[in-house]
C-alpha cells in the first residue's frame, strides 16, 4: 500500500514548491493518512482554494464508488487456484 510513501515527505516536498498540496497528498487526506501537522495545513488550504475542494470531492466520490463495487467481495472465499498460489503450493495441470 501507499500509506507509508503518502504520509512521507514526496507529496509534501512537492507541495512546497507550488504552495499547493499534491494530488498524493489530497489522496492520503481523503483516505485519513495523513498526520495531523499535514491534514491541518491541507484543510487550510481546502478553505481557500475551490479548486482543491473540487478534487476532493472528486477523490471522495471515487472513494466511494470503489467501496460500492468491491467491499462484497472481501467476504468471499478465494479460488482455490488463487488461495494454493498464495500458500505457496504448486498447481497441478
């Protein structure tokens, strides 16, 4: 996962040259990745740039939309193919 590389300094050195947070920044924002000096300055900037609300809200709604489409399928077993792969067993032909 990205978690580690977005709530690390790549977005936000990025955002310092701009002054504008990054698209990986916005991202770990919606997912709550980030720490809260970082969240703090985003929402900040949240309140004075439309723009950036926009892609947000965007990003949220993707969130979403994602979530709709596969959170079911978290609770269903995995293929038995995928499942002996994953344990490292090796198939039979």
């Amino acid at each position: 996962m990205l978690s580690g590389l977005r709530s690390g300094s790549m977005g936000t050195d990025m955002a310092k040259k701009n002054g504008r947070p990054s698209d990986l920044d916005l991202q770990a924002y919606v997912d709550g990745e980030l720490d809260a000096e970082r969240r703090a300055e985003i929402k900040s900037a949240l309140r004075r740039d439309r723009a950036l609300r926009d892609i947000v809200h965007r990003y949220e709604v993707q969130k979403r939309a994602v979530h709709r489409i596969f959170d079911g399928a978290l609770g269903e077993p995995l293929p038995e193919p995928l499942a002996k792969l994953i344990k490292g067993k090796p198939r039979k032909n």
